[in-house]
C-alpha cells in the first residue's frame, strides 16, 4: 500500500501483538502452537497462547518477509538482555539494517543502575532479605530456598563476609566454580 508505514516487534510474545503492526516470536511455545495438528492439541495444557496474528521470525537470522531499510518503527521489550553479547551486537545490527533512515527504535530493557542502587541502599539499612530479593521477583526463583545471593560468615564469628552465590552446583560448577 503506497504511504503505508510498517511497524514491526520483535520478541513480541504471547501478551503483546498490537493490530497493525508485523509482530514477531521465535518461542519454542510459538513453533508447537503453530503445527497444524500438534498444536491444536497441545494448545489447551499449555500456559499461554499466542495471538494468530504473531508471525514466527528471529531477530538474529533476521525476520521473514522484511526487508532492509523498510520499518518506520521497530520496537522490543525484555528482549536484548536475554541474548548474549554478541548475539545482542547481532540482533542491533539486523535491527538497524531493516529500519529506514529517520524511523525509530525503541527498546526497553531492565534498569540495571537502579536495580544495583536499591540493593546497595538495602545492604546499608543492614535489609536481611537484600541479598535474596532480587531472586524473589523472578517467578522461575521462587521455592528455591536458599537460592540466591546471601551473606556468607566462614569464620562462625557472627560478622557478615563477603556475598556469595548459593544456588544450583551444577550452574556454579558450569560458569568455572570448582570445588563444588
């Protein structure tokens, strides 16, 4: 359509699919949902359901059906801080490669400096739960007691030590933590 505009989200998920727009997924969720018989029996026992309207296409092998310099707006939520480094330079790049000169991106992702700044000013009230908290606004943490950043005492003196990590060994072992 001549004087059309295209807007285009990636990452879209299950919640966000605004009419007018091309919005994208690359969830496993999404691919099942999508197989013509598979899908339409597993659809009921799974959490969510996507819109019909959300197209399957990964920012990183690039979206299906868009081509370079054509978006007047492309959005992301939540997305770029779930990728690695240079997977994230690479979804940035593709990003910037179908969007047209003088259209807009925005992305949102999490405030780290505000997150590390409400910790720090819980760890200075002397805040017992500070070093768990962040865990506990993560719904894949939860009922994982002692899970979590806590305070370690190694001496038995009463007096806090140095924060340490107490999670799954297998998840310490594998980021290079020996001695497990």
């Amino acid at each position: 359509m001549p004087g059309s505009k295209l807007y285009v989200q990636y990452g879209c998920g299950p919640f966000s699919a605004p009419a007018g727009w091309k919005n994208y997924d690359s969830s496993p969720t999404l691919r099942l949902q999508r197989f013509p018989l598979i899908g339409k029996l597993l659809k009921p026992a799974m959490h969510v359901s996507f819109h019909p309207d959300v197209l399957k296409g990964d920012i990183l092998k690039g979206l299906p059906g868009i081509k370079e310099s054509s978006c007047d707006g492309i959005y992301c939520s939540h997305v770029l801080e779930h990728l690695a480094y240079n997977d994230c330079l690479l979804a940035i790049r593709n990003t910037f490669h179908i969007l047209k000169p003088g259209g807009y991106f925005r992305c949102v992702v999490p405030d780290l400096a505000g997150a590390a700044r409400r910790y720090i000013a819980q760890l200075s009230e002397n805040d017992p739960k500070a070093n768990t908290r962040v865990h506990g606004r993560n719904p894949a943490w939860k009922g994982r007691k002692g899970a979590g950043i806590q305070t370690a005492d190694p001496a038995g003196t009463g007096q806090p030590g140095a924060p340490v990590y107490v999670g799954s060994p297998f998840l310490i072992a594998s980021a290079g933590g020996g001695g497990v």
